[in-house]
C-alpha cells in the first residue's frame, strides 16, 4: 500500500510539473507515464484518465487554500495577516500556474469540477472578507463595510486571472516567479487606497519587499 502511494504521489507532482511546463492541454496520460518512466497501464491502476488526474490536483490546492489563507485570529497582528495572505497567494499561483493560466477551459471540460471550484472559492471569499475586515478593525484600511465584499471579490478576481491575463499580453513567454510576484504587487496595491495615514509607510515598506523579491528572483 505504501509503495502504491508514493506512485500515485509521483503521478501528481510529474502532472503539475508538465502542466505548468507545456500546459494542462498539450499533455495526455502517456507523456505523464513516460516522464516517469512507467508504463500507462500503472498510471491507470491509480488514475482513471487525465480528467481524474485534475481532479486530484485540484483537491491538493483546495487544501492549501484551506490551510494557507485563514481567517485571522485575535492575537494576529492584522498587517503579519496580510503579509501572510500576499504570501500564500503567491505560493499558489507559481505552483498551480497552469490552473490559473487556463481556468475557464479546464472548468468547462469538466462540470463536477466546476462545481467543486465554486464551492471552494465561496469559502476563499469568506477568508478574504475576514481578512478585510481585522485590517479595518486594526486602523489598516478605512473602508466602508458595504464595500469589504466587492473588495474581496475585486482582490480574488484579479488573483485568479493575472497569469490568465499575462498569457493573453505574451502567449510565447513562459511564466516566471518574477511575473507572478508582480501579481501579488498588484494585489498589495487594491489596499493602498484604503490605507490609513499610520498605516501607509507600513504597507509602502511591504510594497517594497515585495518588489525586492521580485527583483531577486529576476536576477536568478
């Protein structure tokens, strides 16, 4: 039993691999099995077709969305939330990039994932609302509480469709780290507006360790 886990894990983490590479399209069952070096029909002991395969993938990230964006809690300084948040945006998006570069496609060829993808990001929304809302109580942002849901939704639109958007400005060029923390920059931004006058050189310092990141990535 053991031995077939670590297969099936190794079938997962060669699909996110080539996905990210080439694309979810560009690659079948056979390119997974010869990456690895095993034969199709033990890919098949474990996954019925490459749509399973997805489907497995999606249930890991969905994990980590669970576990790397959570609500903040009392003793949690409100601007470590954000960095935290920002953080695991950033993790997300580089590990899971092919995902996010063609999610309208992989959803429409699949209708029991698209219903798993929304559910999931109904409880995204929330986290992210909560997380709005411990800024505001923390004189972060002054905002209106009428407005924290639409800036949940315009944070979470512009994270699940910048890789999306940056394939559409250059379609040959692959996604890097550096493109991806440009991103999450774009992410700190949407606070900015909001910030309150003590608050403002606090999250102009995280813009610009943010953007040193970048830099250092860029550099590699």
């Amino acid at each position: 039993m053991e031995k077939k886990l670590r297969t099936k894990d190794k079938i997962l983490q060669a699909s996110i691999e080539l996905f990210n590479q080439v694309g979810e399209r560009q690659v079948t069952t056979n390119h997974i099995a010869a990456h690895l070096g095993i034969s199709p029909g033990n890919l098949y002991y474990h996954f019925r077709n490459k749509e399973d395969i997805v489907r497995q993938i999606f249930k890991e990230y969905a994990k980590l969305l669970e576990t790397k964006i959570k609500p903040p809690s009392d003793k949690a300084e409100a601007l470590d939330t954000l960095a935290n948040y920002l953080d695991a945006v950033f993790e997300l998006m580089w590990r899971f990039h092919f995902f996010y570069a063609n999610l309208p496609d992989i959803l429409s060829r699949d209708p029991a994932l698209q219903q798993d993808y929304q559910q999931v990001q109904q409880g995204v929304l929330m986290r992210v609302t909560a997380v709005l809302k411990a800024l505001k109580q923390s004189d972060i942002i002054d905002i209106e509480d009428e407005d924290i849901t639409d800036l949940a939704h315009s944070i979470k639109l512009l994270v699940t469709f910048w890789i999306s958007y940056l394939k559409t400005q250059a379609p040959d060029k692959d996604i890097d780290q550096a493109s991806v923390y440009q991103g999450v920059l774009k992410v700190l931004l949407l606070f900015k507006p909001y910030a309150t006058a003590q608050a403002k050189p606090r999250i102009t310092r995280l813009q610009q360790h943010y953007e040193a990141l970048a830099g250092d990535i860029k550099l590699l």
